[in-house]
C-alpha cells in the first residue's frame, strides 16, 4: 500500500515537472535572491534554524538542571529529538540551493561568457553560506545520531533535506 502512494507520488511528480534545462547567468541568480519569494525565503530559512537552535539550547539546560525523569523535560522530550534532524536537514538542504548557484557561475565562467565570476561580490557569502550549510548539516545530524536513535535521526533528517532542497 505504502510502496504504491510513493510510486504514485514520483510519477507525479515526473510527469508535472519542468522539462526544461534552464541555465541562469550570474547576474539573474543575483537578481532572483533580490525578489519577494526568494527573501522569505531566506528569512523564514535563518528563523527557523535559529529558533530550533534556540530551542536546543533551553532543552539541554532544562535536561541538565532538571534531569530525564523531570515532567518539564518528558513534555518536550519529543520536540528536543526531533529539533536535531530537523536542524541539520534544514541547513543541509540549502547547501544544495547555494551548490547550485556557484555551479551555475563557475560553468558560465568556463563557458567564457563571464570574464571572472568571483567579480560578484554576491559570490562571496554564497560561498560562505554553502560552507556554513555543510557544517551546521554534518554538526547537527551528529549531535542527533549521538544522542538519539539513528532509525528516527535519519529518515526525519532525510524529511527536512528533502523538502527544503525541494522548496529551495
């Protein structure tokens, strides 16, 4: 039954994607993280992240002051395992989004239809950003799989990886 529903929801989604190759310049990826979609976005992306680590942070210091067996912890004992994945495969998932955007510049450098591709400067926190994804990523799912069991850790990260990689 399971197998059929995610059979069903991958021709879905075959058959309605875009068929197309688009290639974007440099210069319209940077203006693209300039329009009201794209902003939210990226709002919505750093709140989210910082309030899960926010909430990671409360959670250990209620676990240690108050111990496992406290009430205050069994309540949010089931958001604190989950906020682990969910971090890491939120900030995972952008490294894709930002992988792509350099890859974009660089393929259109080698392609000599941009002199030098590090003369945005929006490449710049692009690169920084892509690195601080794949780190926060590798930090966060480790923390989780150090923690708690890796049958929840790893498909709730795969989850969140895969629907921000999506929307992203």
């Amino acid at each position: 039954g399971c197998t059929l529903v995610i059979i069903s929801g991958c021709v879905v989604s075959v058959i309605f994607a875009q068929q197309d190759d688009v290639q974007y310049s440099t210069e319209c990826l940077f203006t693209l993280f300039a329009e009201p979609g794209a902003l939210c976005y990226f709002i919505f992306i750093i709140c989210a992240i910082t309030g899960g680590v926010l909430f990671v942070k409360w959670i250990e210091r209620v676990l240690e002051s108050y111990g496992a067996q406290s009430s205050l912890y069994q309540k949010w004992y089931k958001y604190h395992r989950f906020s682990y994945a969910c971090i890491a495969g939120t900030a995972g998932a952008q490294s894709v989004l930002l992988a792509k955007c350099l890859i974009e510049a660089i393929s259109e450098w080698v392609n000599g239809k941009n002199k030098i591709f590090l003369a945005y400067w929006q490449i710049y926190p692009v690169i920084l950003f892509l690195c601080l994804s794949v780190a926060m990523q590798i930090y966060w799912l480790n923390m989780g799989l150090a923690r708690f069991d890796a049958l929840y850790n790893v498909p709730v990260f795969q989850c969140f990886w895969m629907l921000f990689s999506t929307i992203g």
